[in-house]
C-alpha cells in the first residue's frame, strides 16, 4: 500500500462547497458568507480537487453540478479536450459530444467544454479561499500558501491556454468576475510562477507535495508558447522568450539535483523486463525512483481516492476482454489511438501501413517490433464488436488498420514489482493506483530541444533528443530534425498525456493559415464524412474554446470586445460560444 500522507487520508472529507454551473464562474466565493475555516482541510482540498470529483463516491456527489460525475473533474476534462481534438485518440462509444470534439466542431453548449470551464474556475476559487484565510506564520504555513498559489497558477495556465479570453480573480470577492484577454493573464501568470518559485521549497517536503522544480518547468511551459498566447498583443515581439524558455528549462535540470529521467528497467522474479519508461504509467508509479522523474504527480489511490476522471479512464478506456491482464478488472472498450498517431512509431521504422495491418502483437511485444520503449501500443486481442471504420476516406485504404488493430495501452494498473507481471493483482482489482504524471522531467529536455531548434542550433536540439529522450527509450537516433520530426517526437515521447492539443497549436497544425502542412488521417473533421483533411481557411478561433453560453448570460461584466475585435465577427463563422 501506499504510503499515505497525512494530507491524502483527508482527501475525502466532507467541506460542503459544492457548486452549480449557472453559478459557478459568475461569483467567486462570498467572503462574507464563510462562517468557518479548516486550514488542515482546505489545504487538503486544493490539492483533492486534481484528483476527486467531489466529497463522495467516484460517481456521485460531484462538486460540478449538471454534468456527469465520472466526466467533471480535473484530469479527465483537461485531457478530452487536449486529446480528444488531436490526432492522438478516439472516443468510440456513441457519445454526441465527444463526437464533437473529436470532429473539432463543437460550440459553446458542448458539456465537455462547459465541464473544462468550470472545474478550472471552481477549483481556482478553492485555492482563493484558502489564500484569503490561512495564516502564514510559521514555515510550515508559508510553504502551503507557495504550494496552493502554485495549484492555482497551474489552474490559469490551461484556463489561458484553453479560453482567449477568460475570468482572472485573485481574491475572494462577491462582485462578478472581468474578463481578460490571454495575453494578460500570460502577464500575471508569468510573474506569479517567477514569485512562487523563490518561495517554494526545494525539496518536495511531503510525496505529493509541490516542489520548486514543478513550478520551473510549468514557466519554461508558459515561455514555449508565449508566442501563442501573445499573438493579438500588439506590443508582443515574436520568438522574444526561445532563450527564456531554454534557460528555464535548464534550471529545472541544473537546479535540482534530486531530480532525474527514470533509466533502469526492471527485470521480475519471472524474468519479465519492464522498461524505464513503461515504469512511469504503471500502478506502483509512485515508488521514489519514478517519482525521481514526476515533478509534480497527481495523486490516486484504489481504496482512497476512486475516482473515474483521473488514470482510471486512462487504464480502462482502450481495454477489452481478450487482452492481457491490466491489474483491475473494469473494461470500458470505448477509445482506441489514430492511425496518424500509431505513424508516428511506424515512420523511423520505414514500416508501412500494409504491414503494419499484419503486425497482431501486444502491448509487451510491440515496443520491440518498433524499436521503441514508449510503442505502448497493442494490435491482438482488441474487441471489435465496439470498433467503427471510417468510411469514404480514400487515403486510408483498408480501414481494419485504423480501430480493429490497435490500441494505445501505456497507462497500466499492474505493478513493476510483480512477480507475475500479467497477472499481478493490486490493493483493489476495480480502481487504479496509477498516479498522473502531471509535470515531468522528460519535458524539460524536450523544451530544451525545440528551443534550441527555434534558435537555429538543429545539431544541439538533435542532440539532445537523440542522447536523451530517444536513448532512455532506447530507439534509435534520428540522423536529422526538421519541424515535423520534432513535433512527432513530442507525441511520441508524451502521446496520452493530455497535452497533444497545446503542441499542435504552437506549430500551427491545429487550426488557422499555417494548418494545411499537416494533414490528419480522421473522419468527419468538421463534419465531413470524405475524409478530415484541412482546407484553405480554417477557422483559427478552433484553436481555443467557447465560453460556455449560459456563464456568458450570467455574468454582466463578460466583454465581447478584446483589441477591437468583436465576437460577431467569429459568431458568424463559428456559431455560439466564441469569443476573441
């Protein structure tokens, strides 16, 4: 069992702060209506928020209202969105709204994008309670109050990253939130990283716990896409913040020591090897070596934190009976990976696709068919009683490729531990202990990479992948890197981690002028049923989400206009829910 802290064994305490969408992001909470503050408890929530719904059970008593439980919370609305829109995975089941997103045509009453918006606003107002009430007098005090300030940086990174233009509140108030454009809230959220890392401490001071590291690679993130994030900054100079964000990711490596890519595989009592990079996803993740690599890790637990909007989803959704063992017994067979996703590992291989439909291998043996630790991917025993071909894409050729043959199986419940490593049964055989690996160090080296490649300096950026990320993986160096490779070995390195959208956009093969050179290999893209190949003209508001309708409605101080664009402008093109 794990070793729980004592801040985990509050995670599911009751605190009766639950709240509907109507309200939600209209009102943060009313300081004046607080009659009492746990700070033990409250602490405790902002960090159980990452990882449970609610207060309950995994399926009940969310604190989201009017949306699915299982789908509310933090993890799992934050990778729909960065996932389910890429070219990285499929949801299968007949669901309209993920259908939606993963046909990019969504509009602001999709439940998913209303999910998103307001977990990260309620979450946000959980992290300004407890930074308006508790007391910082000790030190122990002091490095909560950095650590939730951190929680709530993290929050407004993907509340930029997803909105153009979003809430920013910083205090609890009882006056309706302003919007602000994403180049703003870039602005603070660069200097409120910059504040919480001299405060953070540098070694984590409990597992679980924020460390100074997290919070350096989460501002080297925020510099990578500063461009996208400034793009109607009129003031903003393009490619300004390559150097930053090379600096910083070098001061994540340099500066923590205690910080270090998992190398060594392990071999069980059985004989059986789990590779280095297999270790991160699996369900004894949280051992000291691996979480050596995991800056910052999302707590879960079978017995203490169930949960169906976290690793379960990640563990249960591409497994079905025929495969091997996965250490629970819940099977959903409800995603499966894209073809141009599974490409990405047949490529450096020169494989074909005709050979590859021959390939039936499973997820152990598919990482030495391509000569690459992280080709998690299984091609035997997939259910196809709940697979769908895609249908009049001429590209594609024979469709049994695309979903009869493959799935992405890198999150697992097994332990590395085991002595029988197919057949190993954890604390509890229907929840996960798989933890999230939310921020690790790989990403820093591939930050350091694609910055230097920005520069000019291919052979530096080259080198660093081939000697670091790929020889961790032991695949086989890449002779040269051009754009497109680069962008490959960010999927290939972090596929199924709920970041594929965000990497996308920032080199323009998600939506708008510069989207054509990347061609996705998916059907109904935008409705079409021919094939979902972009066309001249894409829309580029597709690269950020509506606000949901009703919290516009809601809320009077919400603005149409930002640096004298109207959203009418996008309405027309876009329907409902977009604002510029």
């Amino acid at each position: 069992m794990k070793n729980i802290t004592k801040y985990f064994a509050l995670i599911c305490v009751a605190l009766g702060m639950a709240s509907c969408v109507q309200d939600l992001n209209t009102k943060p909470l009313d300081p004046d209506s607080s009659t009492s503050f746990n700070q033990d408890r409250m602490f405790t929530k902002c960090y159980a928020c990452l990882a449970l719904i609610g207060q309950a059970d995994a399926g009940s008593d969310s604190d989201v209202e009017d949306i699915d439980a299982g789908t509310s919370g933090f993890y799992r609305t934050i990778w729909y969105c960065n996932e389910l829109t890429t070219d990285e995975a499929w949801w299968i089941w007949d669901n309209a709204e993920a259908k939606q997103m993963n046909q990019t045509n969504w509009t602001g009453t999709n439940t998913m994008i209303r999910a998103i918006y307001t977990r990260l606003n309620l979450n946000i107002k959980y992290c300004n309670h407890y930074l308006t009430y508790a007391s910082g007098e000790t030190e122990e005090d002091q490095n909560r109050l950095a650590e939730v300030r951190f929680i709530r940086a993290l929050h407004y990174f993907y509340l930029m990253d997803m909105y153009l233009y979003a809430p920013l509140v910083t205090t609890e108030s009882s006056e309706f939130p302003h919007f602000y454009p994403r180049h703003e809230i870039y602005d603070w959220l660069v200097k409120e990283l910059q504040d919480v890392i001299t405060l953070l401490p540098a070694q984590r001071v409990e597992k679980y716990r924020v460390g100074k590291a997290a919070a350096q690679l989460l501002l080297a993130r925020v510099y990578l896409n500063a461009d996208v994030y400034n793009k109607y900054n009129k003031n903003w100079q393009f490619g300004k913040t390559w150097k930053t964000a090379y600096d910083a990711a070098t001061a994540v490596i340099t500066e923590n020591p205690q910080h270090s890519l998992v190398t060594q595989k392990i071999v069980t009592d059985s004989g059986f090897v789990y590779s280095a990079y297999q270790q991160l996803f699996m369900g004894d993740n949280h051992r000291d070596e691996v979480m050596k690599e995991s800056l910052f890790q999302i707590y879960q637990d079978g017995v203490y934190a169930q949960s169906y909007a976290s690793s379960t989803m990640l563990v249960c959704a591409q497994r079905n009976p025929g495969m091997n063992p996965w250490g629970i017994t819940a099977e959903w067979h409800s995603m499966r990976t894209s073809p141009t996703m599974v490409d990405k590992f047949l490529t450096p291989m020169k494989i074909d696709r005709a050979t590859a439909m021959e390939m039936v291998y499973d997820e152990f043996e598919m990482p030495a068919q391509l000569k690459d630790d992280r080709a998690i991917l299984c091609s035997d025993g997939l259910n196809t009683g709940y697979t769908f071909a895609l249908k009049g894409n001429q590209d594609l050729g024979d469709t049994k490729y695309l979903f009869d043959s493959w799935a992405a199986l890198k999150f697992t419940a097994i332990y590395s531990s085991a002595a029988l490593p197919k057949d190993f049964v954890p604390q509890n055989t229907s929840w996960p202990d798989t933890d999230i690996p939310l921020l690790r160090l790989a990403e820093a080296y591939m930050i350091q990479a694609e910055a230097l490649f920005r520069q000019g300096d291919k052979a530096g950026a080259l080198a660093i992948i081939n000697n670091t990320i790929r020889a961790r993986a032991n695949a086989n160096p890449l002779a040269s890197l051009d754009e497109q490779t680069l962008l490959d070995e960010w999927s290939r390195e972090f596929y199924y981690e709920g970041r594929r959208r965000i990497d996308l956009i920032r080199f323009g093969r998600f939506f708008g002028p510069d989207a054509d050179t990347y061609r996705y290999h998916w059907e109904g893209r935008m409705g079409r049923n021919d094939g979902p190949f972009f066309a001249d003209g894409t829309p580029e508001y597709m690269n950020w989400f509506p606000v949901p309708s009703e919290d516009k409605r809601a809320n009077p101080n919400y603005k149409t206009d930002v640096e004298g664009d109207t959203e009418n402008q996008f309405a027309a093109q876009g329907g409902d829910g977009y604002a510029y």
